[in-house]
C-alpha cells in the first residue's frame, strides 16, 4: 500500500515539474509588448507580387528616373519578390491625372508619383504647398517637407487612403513670355497667362493684374506659337520637353511658387505587407526622392544654358524686384487662409 501512495506521489511531483516548466515558456501578455514588436497584420510575400506605378510626366523625365530608381531598390531588397511596373505619361488613366489620384485611392493602382497641384483637385488644403512665394530658397523647403510640414501633408495623404512614402520635386515655377519680358509689376498687367487648372493660381494671377487661361497642357505650345495667349508658367524640366523655349523669347526666373511630387501608395495595398517589407517602401523612397531630386536641381542649370545658347533671354529677378508681386499676391493668404487653415500655412512658413 505505502508502495502504491509513494508512486502516485511521485507521478503528482512529475506532473506539478512540468506544469511550471510549460509556465516559464509561455509569451508575456499582450499589454507588455512594445510598440516596435507589432506588425501592421500583413504578411510577407510568399510568391512574387507585381505592383503598378502611375508617373504623370513622359518617358525620360526625372520623374520616370526616380520611379525606376524606386521599383530597382525594391526589387533588390525584396529578393526579387516585389516587382514594380513603371508607367509614364499618365498611361494607366488614359492622361487624366486627377483620374490617376482616384485610381490611386481606390486601389485600381498600387504607386503613383503625382504633384501636390493634382492632389489639391481633391482637397484645396494640399495646394498649402504652392502658395505664393513662401519659400526663399531649395533649403526652405527641403527642411518644411522633411519636418511638421511634410508630417501634415502625410495625414491628409491617409484620409485619402494614401501612404506618402517621399517627397520628389517638379520644382519652382517660372515664367515664360513672347511679346515682352516681365521685370516688374506693371510688366505682367493684362497679359493672358496659361495656368494650370488650380483655383488658388487663379486668384493668384489676377491678384498679380494678368489675365490667366486654364487650358489642356497639349495645347499650351501651339497657342504661343500663334500668339493666342502671350505667356505661361511651368518648372524648367517641363518647359524643356515641351520645348517652349522654341516658341518663347523670355523666361523670368522668380520662383513664385513650388511644385512637389508625392510617391504615395495605395493604403489597402501597403497595410497587406508585413512590417519588414513596409520599412523596405519607405527606404527606398527616401532613396529614391533623393536621387530624383537631386538629378532635377542639376539637370535645371543644364537647361537654363540651352534656353540661352537657342536665344531666349533669362531674366532673374532680385529679392527687390521681387518684393512688389509678394505684396501684390498676400490677398490670396487671406483668401486660401480660412480653407487651407492657418496651422497648416504657418508649419510651411516655420513658424
């Protein structure tokens, strides 16, 4: 009998030795994990997945070198299990760009690199970026975008079901015109200006005294040639492809306003990717915005020289002649101020 108590207990010992060895293995309750230790729920690709690209401007521009730049470093850091195709010239929206920003909130494409002017189409508060003068320089912005100015644009980006994995740049707007050069003020009055299809530039221009046209960008080029319009205004990367400089004796350089390019991501899309494949995204487009930006700022100075060596005549205003068109355009701060809100306005303007 003793020897019958003696093996139950000892199996009780044994039993009792493994319950709290199993105890000791068991993972820590959720509310002790730290915040780096949860993934977004997505999961790592297991078969390749090919992703589609959007790029608004054509074949050879900066913007197409960024994107490739882009689908190689996540191809390469992916192991070759994500695969993105790049499409210039609007491809995947027939041309349409602000069919593309749609395409892109709905998932019908996964990437796209499209200007904060396009998005503004579908929220005034993204062309906080474009307002009149309010950058002095390439460093001003690069610090706004980089810091609470570009976190702002990214909250925006997500209510638009979008992820802004970089900031690229189209760059400062310049001005071209045929009939006379525009050194002041009183040059610009009434003369017929093409814009892009933007409320706030039209407020803009007629702040300034012109005359501004919207009007298809295919049209732009035949119409100065015909003497239709007298001028319009665009970065240097797209008046070179257009060739304006061809049908334009003047361009005044006066960095009115500048023009972002956001590499977003469809949300849905992103979120289906784990943690380790999402920080791949954002790497590599920060790489990619880099070298995009950088090739555009000296492929400027490039084609300044062109304009010239075809004849144009380039024109840079002083911060002096610029000062004039500053005062000039601050009704458009008090008009765009109540929709765009002043917090948001005033992390660009750094205060």
């Amino acid at each position: 009998m003793k020897r019958i108590v003696s093996i139950i207990l000892l199996i009780c010992l044994i039993m009792s030795l493994g319950l709290t060895a199993c105890s000791k293995n068991e993972p820590a309750p959720a509310g002790n994990e730290e915040p780096g230790d949860q993934t977004a729920g997505g999961e790592k690709p297991k078969e390749k997945v090919t992703l589609n690209m959007s790029v608004t401007s054509a074949s050879g521009s900066t913007w197409e070198k960024g994107a490739l730049k882009f689908a190689e470093l996540v191809n390469e850091r992916t192991g070759g299990m994500v695969e993105i195709k790049v499409y210039p010239n609007e491809q995947l929206s027939g041309g349409n760009q602000g069919k593309g920003i749609e395409m892109l909130m709905s998932g019908a494409t996964d990437l796209t690199y499209h200007s904060n002017i396009i998005y503004s189409i579908m929220d005034e508060r993204f062309g906080v970026i474009s307002l009149p003068f309010l950058f002095s320089s390439v460093d001003d912005i690069d610090q706004a975008l980089a810091g609470e100015g570009g976190k702002a644009i990214n909250e925006l980006l997500l209510e638009k079901n979008v992820v802004g994995l970089g900031f690229g740049e189209n760059g400062f707007r310049q001005l071209t015109t045929g009939k006379k050069p525009v050194r002041s003020l009183e040059d610009i009055q009434n003369m017929k200006i093409r814009i892009p299809g933007m409320k706030m530039y039209t407020s803009l221009f007629k702040a300034l005294g012109a005359d501004p046209l919207t009007m298809n960008f295919a049209e732009v080029f035949t119409a100065l040639q015909q003497g239709t319009i007298d001028g319009h205004e665009n970065p240097l990367d797209t008046i070179y492809a257009a060739k304006i400089h061809e049908v334009q004796k003047y361009i005044t350089l006066w960095d009115y306003s500048y023009d972002a390019i956001i590499l977003g991501m469809n949300k849905d899309k992103f979120e289906s990717f784990d943690a380790e494949t999402q920080q791949i995204f954002r790497d590599a487009a920060k790489e990619a915005c880099e070298y995009q930006i950088k090739i555009n700022r000296e492929l400027g100075e490039e084609q300044l020289q062109i304009f010239q060596d075809a004849g144009m005549e380039v024109i840079t205003l002083t911060e002096e002649q610029k000062q004039p068109f500053r005062e000039a355009v601050q009704v458009v701060y008090e008009e765009y101020e109540p929709i765009m809100g002043k917090e948001l306005i005033d992390l660009f303007r750094g205060k």
